[in-house]
C-alpha cells in the first residue's frame, strides 16, 4: 500500500506532459456541436472495446442531445487518468475504482468521488502459447506469466482469482510486472513467458495471429467486480450536477442500447472509435464482453460491490484500512437516470 500511495503522490507532484493522445468526440452524422453546449474533457484510463456503452454514448450523439460538448482524452493507465483529473486536466476520469481509494487515503481534501459504474466484470483475458482444451488454474503452476502493475484492478483481480482457486501469486508460478500496459502483447509474441493477461483487442489479435489462445475469462471466474466506474472531483460535483446529471443520462442512454442491440448492431456504431481494427474482429470481442454479462443495465456502484472491492485490495496488500463508502460513492444521479 504504501510503494502504491507514494507512486501516487509523486506523480501528482511532477503532473505535466503525462497524457496520450486526445480524441474529439466528434458526434457521427450529427451537426457541428453548438457553443451553447457544456464543454466537458474526459480521460478514460484506457480505449478499449470493453467500454462499447460509453463510445455507443459517442457515437449516438447522447453527450450533445444532453447539452454536452465531450473532449475525450486517452490516459493509458489510472495512475496518470487520475493525476489528470487531481490536477483539473480533466473534468471526469474514468478508471478502475480503486484509485480512487488510493487517493483517498492520502488525505485529499478535494478527493475524487465516483458517480457512475461501467463495467461489471474483469476485461481481459488468459492467453496460452499453445492451445488448452480443457483449463484449470492450477496449470499455471511453474509458469511465467505477464502480468499488469501492481496496485491495478487487472493484476488485483488476476491475483484474486488464483487464490480463489488455492494458488499462491508469489510462491507457485512467476508473475513478470515490468512490462508497460499495451505492451505485454508484442512482448509475448516475441517469446517471452508461457501466459499473457490481456484486453481486447490484443487477445483476439494474438489468436488470429496465431501467437496465443484465449483460454479463459477473467471476467467469468473472478464473479461480479466493480471494474471500471466515473469519477470526478467532489468539488466539481458540488458545483456542477447538472452537468454531472446529463453526463450520466447519456451514458444511461448508452448502457440501454448495448443491452438492446446485438453484437454486430453494437460494432457498427463503435467502429469509428477504432478505425485501425476490422468490423468482424470489433463484433466478435463485442459478443466475448456481452456473453459474460460485462455490462450493468444501470450505473449504480452498489455498497456490495464496493465492499468487494476493498475486500480485493486487502487480499493484494494494497489496503491497510477501510474507506467509508458514503464518502466515495454518491449513487444521486445514477438512480436519477436508470431506466
């Protein structure tokens, strides 16, 4: 916890240059967006596919209809997403939760405060160097895996599900945490380590590839977590709940049509998003996320959820002390915009 905290507090400290590239959120076949509009700068921790509802949001135009003008911005990893968002970069910082408990606990005044939960699985997936007919967790036993940083929901709930299962993280198979985020692909394609943990798309380009073979679901055998959620910081939504309140419908608006469209209807809409995949392969990762019941019909981050949560940060060592949910979860608009 404490190696965790510090690596916060010292990139918060020296914030600057720390963000990739920028998208317009550059609503399809709609009119140019109107001065009248809310300008709001989001910075998602990552452009994944296992966020369909929120670039369908994009892409629908349900951010303007909202009265929303949205700059989305990519982080490539919460540390820096929500470094973003303590330093005003951004408005609203979409991550995995538990930075939001880490920052926290640092004693912020103005602390990051979620609003809004996304996703309802874990995203990413075991890929094997060969192919595996029927997995169980105890073959990683002995083996070298690529895993994700430490203190992260991916690694954290890899690890979780390896205990769940009886092994060790630390003393029954090798976890290499070196490799950067989005890199752990190309690294694995060029040899290293018997397994990789990875999101789409870079599981399924591995498989096409023929480098790798999806052998099993994170998202499925670690249950129901609260992975990804909205936050911002509490003073912003002190002073902008409207804003907040229209953010939040537009995204309703997203999570009702992934749950009422089909993969293929899904990929179509998200496709300009990612221009450098091909439809087949955005409809097929679109089918892997809904068949595991990825996504909440509504927003809600749940005090269960959170408490599992927490409960996934004591067991990874990154949390020495609870933190009060009332304090880091306000439900309002969420309930105000479910269906």
């Amino acid at each position: 916890m404490k190696k965790t905290l510090c690596l916060f507090l010292t990139i918060i400290m020296v914030a600057g240059a720390l963000f990739g590239c920028g998208k317009q959120s550059g609503q399809t076949g709609s009119s140019p967006v109107s001065s009248s509009k809310t300008p709001v700068v989001l910075n998602e921790v990552a452009h994944s596919i296992f966020y369909a509802p929120m670039y369908v949001a994009i892409e629908e135009g349900y951010f303007s209809e909202e009265g929303i003008d949205l700059t989305l911005v990519t982080g490539f990893g919460a540390d820096k997403t929500m470094t973003a968002l303590l330093t005003g970069e951004a408005d609203i910082g979409f991550m995995g939760s538990e930075s939001t408990i880490y920052t926290y606990k640092e004693g912020a005044s103005d602390y990051a405060v979620n609003f809004a939960q996304l996703t309802q699985r874990a995203g990413n997936f075991l890929v094997s160097r060969e192919p595996i007919d029927n997995f169980s967790w105890d073959m990683l036993t002995g083996k070298n895996v690529l895993g994700g940083r430490a203190g992260g929901m991916p690694e954290m709930v890899f690890e979780y599900i390896l205990k769940k299962n009886g092994i060790d993280p630390f003393a029954d198979l090798a976890i290499d945490q070196s490799i950067d985020f989005g890199s752990t692909a190309a690294a694995f394609s060029g040899g290293q380590a018997d397994f990789t943990v990875e999101f789409e798309p870079h599981a399924t380009s591995l498989e096409s590839k023929g480098d790798g073979y999806v052998v099993a679901s994170l998202g499925k055998d670690s249950g129901y977590v609260p992975y990804t959620a909205f936050s911002a910081k509490k003073s912003y939504l002190e002073k902008n709940p409207e804003v907040i309140q229209s953010f939040t419908n537009a995204l309703q608006k997203g999570m009702d049509y992934v749950q009422t469209h089909t993969p293929a209807e899904i990929a179509e809409v998200i496709s300009p998003q990612f221009e450098e995949t091909d439809l087949d392969t955005i409809t097929t990762i679109v089918a892997r996320y809904a068949e595991q019941d990825t996504w909440k019909t509504d927003l809600i981050f749940e005090e269960d959820s959170f408490t599992l949560l927490q409960n996934i940060l004591e067991e990874a060592g990154e949390l020495d002390e609870r933190v009060p949910y009332a304090d880091l979860v306000d439900t309002t608009y969420a309930e105000k915009a479910a269906p």
